[in-house]
C-alpha cells in the first residue's frame, strides 16, 4: 500500500513539472463546444476568403473552345487582361477573346466547368435585373442569341440586386473585406495598445528617469514628427489612399518622420548635458498613456471615424487604418494591467537585478506572460471592427462604390424593401462572422484565465 501511495505521489509531481500551459489552455478550448465549432466556422470563412474569386466567377475554371483547353478564371487572376487568339486555319479567320470581358455563356462551348457561383460581384445581369428573388423566374442567353428560362446551374440562388448583381458572389467576395478589415485594423490596434500598454505599466510614473533635458527634447521631438508626419503630409497621404494601397505606404513614411525626428531631438540633447539641464526627472509615462486612454474613449469612436472619413477621400485601406487607429485603448489597457502585476514578480525582479536591460526584461520576460488577455481582447475586437466598416457601408460612407461589402448589401436592400433577400442575407452574415468572433473570445477567456485552472 505505501508503494502505491508512493508511485501515484510521484506520478503526480512528474505531472505537475511536465504541465504545459499551451497544451493545457488548449484542452479547455476544445472542450468549450460553442467556441470550438465557432473555430471550425471561422476557418471556413478563411478558406472561402482565399479562394473568393474561384468559388464565385462569372468565368469558367475550365472549358473547351474550338479545339483548345481554357482555364479563364486561373488565367485572370495572375493577368486580368488576359487575350486569347483562335485562328482558323481553314478559312484564315482569326478571332480575340479578352477573357474578363467575354460572356462565356453565349459561346459555343464543348466542354466547361462553371464555378461553383458562376457569376462575378461586380457585373450586372442584364436579363436579371429589377431585384429578381432567388425564387423567381430567371432568364439567360443562349450560344443561340435566344433568351430562355435560366437552369439551375446558372441561377442566382440569392437573388440579384437592381442592376443584376448576384447577391451570393457578392456575400463570397465581401467575406474578403470583412475578414480583411478586422484583422488588419486589430494588427495596427494591437501594436499600438500593446506598445503602450507594456511602457505604461512596466515603468509607471516613477521608475522612468532620464536627464531633464532629453526628457522635454523628447517631447519636442514627439510635437514636431506629429507635425511633419501627419499635419505637413496630410493632403499627400490622401492622395495616396484615392489610389489604393499607396496610402498604406506614405503613413509607413510618416511614421518613419516621427521616429527619427524624435531620436534627432534625442541626439541633440546630449549637448546640453550640463548644470540644471543633466538632473534626472521622472517621466510620468502612465500618466501620459491613461490619460490618452480617457481622451480617446471620452469621443464617441463612430463619430470621430466618421468625422475621419468624411474628411479624406473613401478608401478600404484608409477605413482599416482609421478603425486601427482608434481601437487599442481596450489592448492598452489590458497590457497595462498585467504589466502593472507582472512587474513585482520574482522571475522579472531576478532579471532587473542580473543587470539585464529594460528592452530585455520587457520583450522576453513579461510581455510572452502578459498576452493571455490581449488574445481575447483581440477576438472581440475583430467583431467590434467587421461591425463598424458594416455600419459604415450601410451609411454609405465607408469603402469606395465600386468595393462590394456586407454592408453595402445592406444598403441597397435599405433602398428597395421588397427585396427581402437583400437584408436577410447579409444580415445572417454579419450576425454570424460576429457571434462567433465572440464566442472565441469567450472561449479564449475561460481557457487562458489561470484562476480557473484545476
């Protein structure tokens, strides 16, 4: 018996010194039944994402004309103005068919292979037009000029809008944009909280010294990079964004400007290294980053990108940037929080003293240990930003016209209510990207909060 004691004793301190949280946090994902299918759903998502414009087309992936194989939709997608010349050699006619422009359908085709939504988001059909429900009567021309009654491979299975634009090509592309705006607004989000946020609660208010002099250049230099970078370019970036992701670049150079305007003003200071100047002051670093907290929450944050939006020319990239911009007090708070605790730790305490630099104890000691909650706090926040360019679509001042998103869906089923399929469709959609983004982050929650481990 007290062998048995002995062996299960052991057993569990062998358990306990080879415990990994990553397996263990994982474990307790999937046993959150909601959360894991949501996980499921979201890859699914991905994959229909990736693959839109070969799951949604108005051109075959594959088809057989007048003796040659054609792969119109792969041709495409690496040269959109891809051209093709058949020559007869009999007759010494030639024939030049520029596949993004060709209706496939009226060509006499001997073999084909339709995606599995043959129609494109962005044309019309013209014998489908005036909202025609996914139940009603469709129509399609022939390789005969002869219009018939559409079969049901060719149908809109969700109906069209008023110009003939098929709703589900359109739900298939927009999932792009949508996935694209939260992740891509909640990357700049989460750099920024997270930088912030790690500063604000490792230093504080009292554990940042510095010579008084590189403490109010560096403050110069911040005034002065915002100025250069932002206010002297602000009609060159606009610019950039009418022309896409050029705008994505100039605020790159932009933040080049501000960091090395404020190393300059740092570099400057070490002439005034003398007398009152050299005396060391504390930074108030969390003060200066909380109070930025409380301003930037104290503005109603749909107001202030509207504002922002009205402001510059409508742009995607501009509408992710601007949404990023103004997401990270929730990341920020959250790093601060865990920094605030972390810091008095034994493990960042023992590296303080082995003499290891701030930057170190930072990067390799607390912030790996501070993530857990700014994981979740970046799942609600990629919910919160698809919801906001929705919104904005659905106000009509979010991405360009010419973008097809969820909310712009929603827009034209604003303007004809008949349309049922126009709101109920997209809404579904919206609803769903949404619910489960939560529901991963609340799965997230349950399994990396250490309080409910066992």
């Amino acid at each position: 018996m007290q062998l048995l004691i002995q062996e299960y004793l052991t057993n569990k301190k062998m358990e306990q010194t080879n415990f990994s949280f990553k397996k263990y946090a994982w474990s307790q994902f999937k046993k959150n039944k909601p959360a894991i299918i949501s996980l499921y759903i979201l890859f699914v998502l991905i994959f229909i994402a990736i693959f839109a414009p070969f799951i949604a087309n108005d051109q075959p992936l594959y088809c057989k004309y007048k003796g040659e194989n054609l792969y119109p939709a792969f041709s495409t997608f690496s040269n959109p103005n891809k051209k093709h010349v058949f020559l007869n050699s009999e007759t010494g006619i030639s024939e030049e068919l520029q596949f993004d422009i060709t209706d496939w359908r009226q060509l006499d085709l001997e073999k084909v292979i339709w995606a599995p939504i043959p129609y494109s988001p962005d044309k019309g059909d013209r014998y489908n037009r005036e909202h025609v429900s996914p139940f009603g009567e469709q129509r399609i021309k022939n390789a005969d000029n002869k219009i018939i009654k559409a079969p049901t491979r060719l149908r809109h299975i969700m109906g069209t809008d008023n110009i003939g634009r098929d709703l589900a090509s359109g739900l298939i592309h927009g999932t792009r944009i949508s996935l694209l705006v939260g992740i891509i607004a909640m990357g700049i989000a989460s750099i920024i909280g997270v930088f912030l946020g790690a500063i604000a609660g490792f230093f504080g208010d009292r554990n940042l010294k510095m010579p008084r002099i590189k403490y109010y250049m560096t403050l110069l230099g911040i005034f002065l990079g915002f100025f250069y970078g932002f206010g002297v370019r602000k009609y060159t970036i606009s610019n950039a964004f009418e022309s896409g992701n050029a705008g994505v670049k100039e605020l790159f150079i932009s933040l080049i400007i501000i960091i090395c305007t404020i190393v300059l003003s740092r570099f400057i200071s070490r002439f005034f290294l003398f007398g009152w100047f050299k005396k060391e002051v504390n930074v108030p670093i969390d003060t200066f980053v909380s109070r930025g907290i409380e301003i930037l929450n104290s503005i109603p944050r749909l107001i202030l990108i509207i504002t922002i939006s009205a402001i510059f020319t409508r742009s995607i990239w501009l509408l992710m940037t601007i949404i990023g911009l103004t997401s990270w007090t929730g990341i920020a708070r959250f790093t601060r929080a865990e920094f605030l605790r972390i810091r008095e730790l034994e493990y960042v305490q023992a590296a303080k003293s082995l003499g290891f630099s701030n930057f170190r104890a930072i990067v390799k000691h607390a912030l790996p240990n501070s993530l857990a909650p700014v994981f979740v706090s970046i799942a609600f926040g990629i919910a919160s930003a698809i919801l906001i360019e929705s919104g904005l679509s659905f106000l009509g001042i979010g991405v360009p016209d010419d973008v097809v998103t969820w909310g712009s869906l929603l827009n034209l089923g604003r303007q004809e209510f008949e349309a049922w399929w126009l709101v109920i469709f997209p809404g579904i959609a919206i609803f769903l990207t949404i619910t489960i983004y939560n529901l991963i982050g609340e799965g997230l929650r349950d399994a990396l909060d250490p309080r409910l481990k066992s």
